[in-house]
C-alpha cells in the first residue's frame, strides 16, 4: 500500500498543472453540489420557519352547494354546516383518529367602544380548543379557556392593531386587560391580546363559543368545525379518512356520498405532504444539477488518466514482462484517479460549506415583505454529516468510474508491443 501511495505521489509530481485544472473541475463540481444542497435546505427550513407552529393535523370544515342531484333534490343547493355535524364530528364513529374538536361561529360589524373610541370588527366565538390548533401569539393577558366557555363568561380577546385603535396608537396592550369593551348593549372583559397579522385585512375578536350563541340567538348553524386528527401516516390512509368523513355529513344533509362540493374540508395534512413532497423533488432536482456539474470534472480525470496510460505505455509494457499482473495496473491507475478525485472533491466539499456558511451569515437574517407580512429569506442554508458522507461515496464511485476505462485499456497493453512502441 505504501508503495502504490508514493507510485501515485509521484506521479501527479509529475504532471502537477494538468492534475490541478483537472482537479479544480471536479472541485467545481462537488462546491456547487454542496452550496446547492445548502440553500435547498434553507429554503426548507424557511419554509418551516415561516409556517411558525402552525399544526399540520388539522382539518377545518365549512358548508357548500351540491353539485349533483340526490335522493329526490336538485345540484346546487346550499349546505349549511350544524351542530349536528359537530355531534357527529365528536362521534365514536371518528374516535379512533380525531382528538379535538371546535366550532367556530361569528357575529360580524360589531361595534367595539372603548372610552370615547370605538371601532367595527368580527366576534367569533371559538372553544379553548380552537387555540391549540390555531397559533395565535400572545403579547399581553391570556387565551380563552374552558371555564370561559362553560360560564358563559363575557370575555374578548382583541389584536393589536384593534387595541392600538382603541388606545389612540397606544402600544401598552397591558394596560387595557381587565378592562371592560361595550359591543352594543354589552360589556366584554379584556383578557388577552393576541398580534394581528399584517397580511390580515381586517380584524378579529375572540369571545367563548357558547357566550356568543347564548347572546346573539345563532340557532343550530355555526361557521366551521375545526379538529386534530392521529393516526393517519401516508397519503392513502389520509384520502380514506376524509372520504369517509365526508361521506358522513354528506348523509347528514342528503347529499350524494361522492359529492365533494357539498362539504368544503381543506386538510392541512395534505398540504403539509405537497410541500415535503415538492422539497423532495426539489432536492433530487438540485441532486441532479449538482451530479452533472460533477460529471464534466469526472470525463476531465478520465481523459488525463487516458493521457497518463500512453504516455506511461513503454512502463507498464516493461512491468507485465517481469511479472506485474493486470490487477497491479488496474489498481494503480484507479488507485492515482481516486486519489486526484477525492482531494480536490474534498476541497471543493470544504469550500461549498464555506460558501453555505457566508450564505447563512448574509442571508439567514433577511427578511422580506410578503402580502405585508414579513417573512424569513434563506434560514441556515448548511448541510449535514449525512450529505458529506453521500458525497464522500460519491467522489469514490466518480474516482471508480474516471479510472475504470483507463485501467482496462493498462491492462489490456502486450509487454512485446508496448517495448517495441518505444
């Protein structure tokens, strides 16, 4: 071994610029693969960071218009989600993947007064439930909580931009918690302020559900029913679950079980798999940039190993005669390919990490306005122990390769034709 590595010392000594532009481009090849592979997952991770802690097990289920006849009536008429689908919803028949279950119902141009100010928002009447699915940042008091909800307690949550209307720009939230708002005829006592959202266009109260049916006389209607769900893993078993829930309040409102329209579901679950879907592609696609980057510094060795094979024809004529077998060329041209392979590919490896690192210095702290919302740019855009490894295995089987045709071609020399081509 110690042999073959000064035979392979030697001979890139020997041709030191042609192995250094052969070198650097597969260096090039490996850097961009690296930096490729970084900013692929910064943007995952932004994407992550962005969402905040929105969870993916979630569904929320409003009414449509049906969309073909059924049972005696016609397509097109309205479906209105009730409480008797929230029944069914909180069913055995669901108990094995559903936990949690809300309804949201909402009162909306109420007008809010505070002092001498007031301003017009929507009331929605939510369960404490409701917060644990849907993340709301608080900065001042609390979030509604069950003996809200079963005291029929007169208690709001307001946003900050609501609070700052009623404060005249004021931005000390705390200082209206335990105060009392009026909505028409009634009093609400302040016990939380949640941040609005910029990319909200309007604003949002939040009073306990029963508070606001028991006040404003909502009947068997609500808006929404939201609810967390387990046990569902692939994309089948998501499809079946909601196909059989649908089927479910469809029967509730004698719509066709197939009709899709009679109830409207957005599954986050399936959202949250189209997005780890497209970064999977996504990073196959950047896999397969960054392997055909490679690919010209691969062809590169190749050809100067078949330069080096000529050149070295009277050599490897004089070895095979005084005994040297064709694995002992095999092994050395591969063996100098390898090695001109791995250095430069780790030094193209170091410096593409480099790259990821300045990357994340610049850009892991931007920010950019979207729909008035800041949003993270590139969030820690670096790769890790297990991407260095594949491309370790990668730079041996890319070594492998630019040597295999060369070292056939070595063993395949005559000794008596190889003498006498000197």
């Amino acid at each position: 071994m110690r042999d073959l590595f000064i035979e392979v010392i030697e001979s890139v000594r020997r041709n030191k610029l042609r192995t250094a532009l052969t070198g650097f481009a597969v260096s090039w090849g490996i850097f961009m693969l690296i930096l490729l592979l970084g900013l692929g997952n910064g943007l995952r991770n932004s994407t992550e960071a962005n969402m905040g802690d929105v969870s993916a097990n979630v569904m929320e289920v409003w009414g449509g218009w049906t969309s073909e006849p059924y049972d005696g009536l016609k397509q097109g008429r309205r479906i209105n989600i009730e409480e008797s689908d929230l029944k069914l919803t909180e069913s055995d028949l669901f108990s094995n993947n559903i936990d949690d279950v809300t309804a949201t119902l909402s009162s909306n141009g109420v007008t809010l007064a505070y002092e001498k100010r007031h301003l017009s928002t929507s009331m929605t009447g939510v369960s404490a439930a409701y917060f644990e699915m849907e993340k709301y940042e608080i900065v001042a008091g609390r979030l509604l909580n069950s003996k809200d909800d079963k005291g029929l307690r007169k208690v709001i949550i307001l946003s900050t931009r609501d609070v700052e209307n009623l404060l005249d720009g004021s931005t000390d939230y705390s200082s209206i918690i335990g105060k009392r708002v009026k909505a028409g005829n009634l009093a609400f006592q302040v016990v939380g302020v949640y941040k609005a959202q910029s990319s909200m266009m309007g604003s949002n109260s939040f009073i306990p559900y029963s508070t606001l049916k028991a006040t404003y006389n909502k009947g068997k209607y609500i808006d929404q029913i939201i609810f967390s769900f387990h046990g569902i893993k692939d994309e089948k078993a998501n499809e079946a679950f909601e196909d059989k829930y649908r089927r479910v309040l469809n029967a509730n409102h004698r719509s066709a079980p197939s009709d899709r329209s009679a109830i409207g579901i957005w599954n986050r679950f399936t959202t949250s798999m189209m997005m780890d879907k497209g970064m999977g592609l996504l990073n196959i696609g950047l896999w397969i940039i960054g392997i055909f980057t490679l690919l010209s510094g691969i062809v590169g060795v190749s050809n100067i190993m078949l330069i080096t094979v000529k050149e070295r024809t009277h050599e490897f004529g004089i070895r095979k005669a005084i005994g040297a077998s064709p694995w002992a060329l095999i092994k050395l041209i591969i063996a100098e390919s390898v090695s001109i392979t791995g250095v430069f590919g780790y030094l193209g490896m170091f410096f593409g990490m480099v790259a990821c690192e300045i990357a994340s210095s610049i850009l892991g702290n931007s920010q950019m306005s979207v729909l008035g919302e800041q949003v993270s740019g590139i969030v820690n855009p670096t790769v890790g122990l297990d991407v260095a490894i594949e491309a370790t295995i990668l730079l041996i089987v890319a070594g492998t390769i630019a040597g295999l045709v060369p070292a056939r071609k070595a063993a395949k020399i005559r000794p008596i034709e190889a003498l006498m081509a000197n």
